[in-house]
C-alpha cells in the first residue's frame, strides 16, 4: 500500500498491511533543510537525516489551515510587530468599551515556538468589555489552494489534514491559563457568552470548508483546555461538546474525518468525544503526562482511530534501549486485531540542533513500525 492508501483506510476502519507512522508537526513538507529563512531551524545541518526520514519512510500527514475571504478584518486592532535581541516580538492593542486590551509574544530565533507574555484580558472586566465589541463577520468563499497545492506536492506519500480549533480554543487563548480556568469555573454564563461568539463565525466556516474540499481528515484542537487537571469533566461536556458536535456533523456531512486533538487526561472524557461523533483522537498520552493506557481505550473502542502514544519527551531523553519497548508496547496495543492505529509521537523537537539521540529514536521508530508487515 501507498502511504495514502495506508492513511485512508485506516481512518475507514479497513485492513492495512501494517500500522502508519506519522511524525505528527514534521512532514518533510515544510520543514527544508535548504531554506535561507533564519528563523527557520530546520536548515540546521542536525535536521537533515531526520527530514530525509520523514520523507522517504513514514506515512506523511501534512497540516492546513484553510482560509476564508476576509479573514483577520477586526475593526480597531492593531498590530506592531519587531525584531530585537535576536528575538521577533508582536504587540496587539484593542480598545473595547474604553478599556484598553493588549496582548504580547515572542519567538526566538533558535526555537519553533511562539511564547504568549502578555494575553489579551485579564479579568472578567476585560471579557465583559470583549464581548461588547461587534460580533464576528460571517465566512466568506474558503480558498482551497493551501490544501490542493500541498496534496499535489506529497501525492501517493501521504494526505492533507485541514487544521482548526474550536471555539473553546479561540476563547481560551485570550487568558493566561490560570485566568482561564478560574473564569471557566465561577463566571460560565459569561464564558458561555464568548464562546457562542466564536462559534457564530467557526461552525458555517466549517460547514463551508467541508463543503469546498470534501473526504479529509480534519484535526480539531482546543478540547484539551477542558481536560483534566485544567478543569471538571462537567465543563467540557458544556464548553466542547455541544460547539465540536456540530463541527464533527459539518466535516462528516462533507464526508470527512474529525480527529480530536487533547493532550493530557483524556481516561475520563472519552466517553465524551466518542459520543460527539468523533472519528479519531491524538495524542493518547501514557501516564504520567496523561492517562491513556492503549490497551484498555482499544477494549472499550475498539472502532476509534487512535493516534499515538509515545511521549515527546522520551524520544529527546530516553536512551534507543530505553525507548524500545514503549515503541513495542504501543504497537501491540493499539494495533492491535488489526484496529485502526497511527504510530505517532504527542509532538515534534522545536530546537535548532537536533540531537544524535534523537534521531536514532525516530529511526528505531520507523524500524519497529514498518518491520511490522
């Protein structure tokens, strides 16, 4: 089987000739170990072997974002963006019912991430004033180009994944996290509020993209923001369960595939994504970062397409001795009858150099995975 076709039938729930292995965020795709960005780390020469990997031996899944005619017009923000001390910084400022809102990042030149310092509001003052601001603008046409020219590039090596939070995500993320979880917890009608703002504009963009580029898989994030220890399960079945519901029902009336992406304590909500229509999950983290024991989430779902369940932090730390039976451990378990299973780590390295370690752990990953035929 192509790649494509390992991929396409697993999410169907059919036969494959063996387990897919995924790299999660690194594709061979966007990763170029010949950019000349300097902001981009992949070129680091450390990147190469792993890259070349990717490409050649693992089942690619490539990440998208679609957008939509007149993304990002939001009267009165404004944005500053600058570089200093070899780190790029961005400010953003709103004025809402007088208050003034703003938020801060920075990324550093050596790491692939992006730190918030400041979030857009602080108290329940801020939300209160937040949500006086207009509503959101309704979608307009999606563009599909961002899908059809990366399927084009990776043709029979993998398939496209279109990328989108949920509401929960879009309203989380204006808060530092513990902001957040005290608001969720005492001020719900309000946080509730904010989330049908957000839901207003992402469930007929949804609708609309599954329409225009139908048969994907799709990732949905945010539900993590409800998961154990953030919050009590009684508020993830209020603030994801009714919002991702109808986008799981948009994607499948499109006739593709939602896989719901939570890192963390995932045992006793899981019940709850199913429930929801959900046709997958990532990453299944093992304790103690999470709760997922593979095998018993294959006995009480053994339908559900499981993406996982080995640790970032393993692949950096542990040494290729170390590492090989929890490699082994999740492929017997999640694969196992023949069940619909993806190899794939919780997350990818986002430093400049790569370390020998590492990358000998990716290989013996692949090794394992694809030895399995």
């Amino acid at each position: 089987m192509t790649p494509r076709q390992r991929l396409m039938a697993t999410l169907r729930g059919e036969r494959v000739d063996r387990p897919a292995v995924c790299f999660y965020e690194l594709n061979g795709l966007d990763q170029r170990s010949d950019s000349a960005d300097p902001w981009h780390i992949y070129a680091d020469p450390s990147w190469a072997p792993l890259l070349e990997l990717t490409r050649e031996r693992t089942d690619r899944i490539v990440m998208r974002g679609v957008g939509c005619a007149g993304d990002g017009a939001m009267p009165g923000l404004e944005r500053r963006t600058w570089v200093e001390d070899g780190s790029r910084h961005e400010t953003v400022r709103l004025i809402a019912a007088g208050r003034v809102l703003t938020a801060r990042s920075r990324r550093d030149r050596d790491v692939d991430t992006v730190w918030q310092t400041e979030h857009l509001l602080k108290d329940a003052e801020d939300l209160a004033a937040y949500l006086t601001l207009p509503p959101l603008s309704p979608p307009g046409n999606p563009d599909p180009q961002s899908v059809l020219k990366a399927e084009a590039a990776i043709g029979e090596s993998g398939i496209v994944m279109i990328d989108t939070p949920d509401p929960l995500c879009q309203a989380a993320a204006l808060f530092d996290m513990g902001t957040f979880t005290v608001l969720a917890s005492t001020e719900p009608e309000l946080f509730t509020r904010l989330l049908d703002r957000f839901a207003a504009a992402l469930l007929p963009r949804t609708a609309a993209i599954a329409r225009a580029l139908p048969g994907r898989l799709w990732r949905i994030y945010g539900p993590e923001y409800a998961v154990a220890p953030y919050l009590h399960p009684r508020w993830f079945r209020r603030y994801v369960v009714p919002y991702d519901r109808q986008m799981i029902e948009a994607i499948h009336a499109g006739g593709g595939f939602a896989r719901i992406h939570a890192h963390g304590r995932v045992g006793q909500v899981l019940p709850d994504i199913v429930a929801m229509g959900a046709d997958a999950i990532d990453p299944l983290e093992p304790p103690p970062q999470g709760d997922s024991l593979l095998a018993q989430v294959r006995a009480a779902h053994p339908d559900l397409v499981l993406f996982g369940n080995l640790e970032i932090a393993d692949i950096e730390g542990l040494e290729p001795a170390e590492f090989r039976p929890r490699i082994e451990a999740a492929l017997h378990q999640g694969a196992a009858g023949g069940r619909p299973f993806v190899l794939m780590p919780s997350a990818s390295p986002y430093g400049r150099r790569l370390s020998p370690r590492t990358l000998a752990n990716y290989r013996q990953l692949v090794d394992l995975a694809v030895g399995l035929n």
